[in-house]
C-alpha cells in the first residue's frame, strides 16, 4: 500500500481527504489531486489535527479505512 497524507482540499478545513505526498517533502501547501480525485490547492493536515471522522468517504472508498499515513512507522521494534 502507497503512503498518502492527510490534507484539505483548497481552504475547506472541514472535510480531510487523502492525497499523494507532495514531491518536496518540506512543502505544506502544492497542486494536486486527492485520492477521490478532486483536483485544487492541497495544504497538509498537521498529524495533531488529523480526524478520521471528518474524513472524505469518497477517499476512504478508495484507499479504505487504514491507510498507510506518511509518518506512521513506529521504527524498530
């Protein structure tokens, strides 16, 4: 499963969608298209506002319940 990241979809911070991680891993704001494919102005949902009930189920259909959130990985175990 691809990594994704959280992020609102042209100033909506009310619904968070799913998207491909930006191509400059320090940008917060890029052009892009979300898993559902909505196309617009992307800005990363920071991980302490990140909500799986405002979730976009168009996004969730695609991808389903858990995906693989960029910066997940517990490290070594």
């Amino acid at each position: 499963m691809r990594e994704v990241v959280q992020v609102w979809l042209s100033g909506d911070d009310e619904r968070q969608h799913l998207a491909d991680p930006p191509p400059d891993d320090t940008a917060r704001r890029w052009d892009g298209t979300t898993a559902c494919g909505s196309p617009g102005g992307l800005t990363w949902v920071p991980p302490e506002r990140v909500d799986g009930g405002s979730r976009c189920p168009a996004c969730t259909a695609v991808l389903g319940t858990a995906p693989v959130l960029e910066g997940d990985d517990p490290g070594p175990v």
